[in-house]
C-alpha cells in the first residue's frame, strides 16, 4: 500500500478519534502517555519505522501535532470560535477581564485575556471548558489571540504549537 493512502487511512480512522477526544484536556500523564502511544503506533506504521526509532522526525515530516498539543489546538479553537459568535450558543459567552462589572478602565482593556471563575475542587473542575478552555486562551500569546479570521488564528496557533513542541 502507498503511504500516501495509508496515511489517508490512519488520519480518517485514529486521529478522529484523538481528535473527538476534546474531553481529554487535564488528564494525568500516565494516561496521556497511553494516548500518545497510538499516534506513534500510527506515524510508525506510515513511515514503516522499527520501535526502536525515534518518531519525532516522522511527526515533523507529517507536520502533526503531539497529542497534549492536538488538545490544545481543539480547544483553543473552540474558544475563538465562542468569543467571535462562531461556536453553538450553549457554550455560553466568556467574560473578559476588562468587561467584569465593577472593574474601571485598566490597561488590560485592550487584552484578549478572560476571567477564569475561582475553582474549588481542582480535580474535576479544572476540565470543564470555562475553566480549561479560559487557562488554555490566556497562555496564548496576544498576537495569536488578536488574529483576525478564524484562518489566521489557526495557522497563528498551529505554528506556535508546532514550535513550542518540536523546538
């Protein structure tokens, strides 16, 4: 088989379902670890690599993103696309840190930057969208948030992950 078509094969069939794991944010290393295993299963299998040898290369050549940052990517997204009224309505509006009642004009705003609500039980909480998807938007640069189309902010974003991950 061509590895052109396998690599078809492999996207549509495991990374779909890596990708449907938006859920996964926050979980424990060892799990993520597990996850990761199968995206290297599969960069293995369409580069026809031994599992002695190091993937990073083939994950270069790709041109994918390592599984704690193919999270992030989705959910980063998600949040664009909730504060620029792309996303579905039950997601619900995020407040900015500038737009908090009470709050005079700061110099923050002009930021992107939103208010992550204060969290109790930093188990369970801290992996529910406004709380992950708010700590995910606000450790992103400002010039990746200030994009103005969703295509910028994904080739802004994706370029900073690529970098931070493989640097």
């Amino acid at each position: 088989m061509p590895p052109s078509t396998l690599q078809t094969l492999v996207v549509s069939l495991v990374l779909n379902k890596l990708d449907f794991g938006n859920v996964l944010v926050g979980l424990p290393a060892y799990l993520m670890r597990r996850i990761q295993s199968v995206q290297n299963v599969s960069v293995r299998l369409i580069h026809r690599l031994r599992r002695s040898d190091h993937i990073s290369d083939a994950l270069v050549s790709l041109h994918w993103l390592r599984v704690p940052e193919r999270i992030e990517c989705k959910i980063a997204i998600l949040v664009y696309k909730v504060l620029n009224g792309l996303a579905p309505r039950y997601l619900g509006p995020l407040t900015g840190v500038a737009d908090l009642p009470g709050r005079r004009a700061l110099r923050s705003a002009g930021s992107n930057r939103l208010h992550i609500p204060p969290v109790r039980l930093s188990t369970v909480v801290t992996r529910v969208f406004s709380v992950a998807g708010l700590r995910i938007w606000n450790n992103l640069p400002e010039y990746i948030t200030s994009a103005g189309t969703l295509h910028t902010f994904c080739h802004r974003l994706k370029t900073h992950l690529f970098q931070r991950s493989y640097s």
